[in-house]
C-alpha cells in the first residue's frame, strides 16, 4: 500500500501568526511531497471561508481540506505542528496546534484518510504526544501504519 | 431507546463537513445518540466528530442510529431526517 505521508510533509514547531499561515504551511508540505498542485492551498484557505472550521475534529487538531477537483495529484497528508497555538473564525474558544492536511482523490479515499487520522486523535492523551513530538520518523511510522 | 437502521444517502459518505453538521445537532439533544455499522459491532458516539469519522460511513451503509433519553423520539426524526437530507 502506498504511504500516506510522505517525510517531506512533516514539520514541528511552525510559528504561524494566524489561520491562513497555519493553513498555507499545511498545504505547503502537501505540494512538497507531489500530493497537490499549488492551487489546492488556495482553496483549502476558501474550504475555511466558506464553510467555517468544520475541520476542527478533536481539541487542537484541524484537519484543512479541499475537494478532489481543487488540484490533487494523489491522496496524501500533511502534518504540520504550531510553535503557539491559532485560532479559526468563529472558534476561538477552540486553539489549534496541529494541522493535518487532507487531499483525497476521490470520496472513498477522503473517508479513509478521516478515518485514519481520526483513530489516531480519538484522545487527548495521543493528541498532546503528536503536537510535542518531534521525530519524523515516529510521525512517518505511526500515520503510514 | 429507540433504534432505526438507515442509508447513509449522501454520494460522498459522512466525511467531516457533513459529520460536523450531523454532531451539531445530535449535541441539541439530552439523549445519547450512538451510531453503528451494521457489519460493525462498535457503537460511535453522535455527538463527537471524531468518533463519527472513525466509522468511514460511505455512501450506502446501513448504519444503526439509537437514541436514549427524554427527547429521544425528536431526536431520532431530526437526526433520521438530516441523514437522509444532507447532500454534500
């Protein structure tokens, strides 16, 4: 089975001053791994306009999204760590310190890719390790099991 | 309790958009609301994302809603009635 991240799509610590620095960034690391094109960071920041922070799945976790048509090459995610903590509109009661972008090529792939993620962040305990780590290789390891 | 087996009718499965708005209203609710696969013995908490999104509902699952409380039977129509109505 292929990875569903790649090395190059990890990154710890990332000072970013809002939302969109956070979002870029998570994009970013999805265009750096060949998952994206460029495009696909610009309509994940829109998913957030439009839709809200829906995204927000588990406390601290987002997990910024577009659809498969909004450029993506290949399913993939990202996993992008905060230096401090961002908030999203409308949910600053909700800080956020780590973002794992999604791109799916289809709807059963974007299921999949929920679902797995979601295993990993079902509690706050596993939540709090994954936002202080950091070893690529245990992030690599855990997410493409 | 009051248990219903349903669809899930949306072409592309509970993903978070549609999971989120599901959680939204299943939180307006005293009752516990669970949801299940049928070919999953695991119940999934309604009102949590996260727990929703581990079941990877897709498009034509059968799927076991149960609500238990006071307000279980307008639960179980608003919920039942949103499942059947989201398209997104």
């Amino acid at each position: 089975m292929q990875n569903i991240i790649d090395i190059n799509s990890i990154r710890f610590g990332y000072a970013a001053t809002d939302w969109r620095e956070a979002v870029n960034e998570s994009g970013k690391l999805l265009v750096a791994a060949g998952k994206v094109e460029p495009q696909y960071i610009d309509a994940m920041i829109e998913m957030v306009e439009q839709h809200g922070a829906y995204m927000i799945v588990a406390p601290g976790v987002a997990m910024p999204h577009a659809r498969a048509e909004q450029g993506v090459k290949e399913t993939g995610i990202s996993f992008l760590s905060l230096q401090e903590p961002i908030t999203f509109p409308l949910k600053e009661q909700n800080p956020v310190s780590l973002l794992i972008g999604v791109a799916a090529i289809d709807s059963s792939q974007h299921l999949d890719a929920f679902g797995r993620i979601a295993a990993l962040i079902a509690n706050e305990t596993e939540v709090k390790e994954l936002i202080t780590c950091t070893d690529v290789m245990k992030i690599f390891t855990l997410l493409n099991t | 309790m009051i248990k219903e087996i349903l669809t899930i009718s949306n072409p592309t499965g509970l993903h978070a958009r549609p999971a989120g708005r599901f959680c939204e209203e299943a939180q307006k609710f005293k009752s516990n609301i669970t949801i299940r696969r049928m070919d999953d013995e695991q119940t999934l908490n309604g009102k949590s994302v996260i727990h929703i999104l581990t079941g990877k509902f897709a498009c034509g699952s059968k799927v076991e809603l149960a609500c238990n409380g006071d307000d279980e039977v307008e639960a179980m129509d608003t919920l039942k009635s949103l499942l059947s109505t989201i398209s997104d």
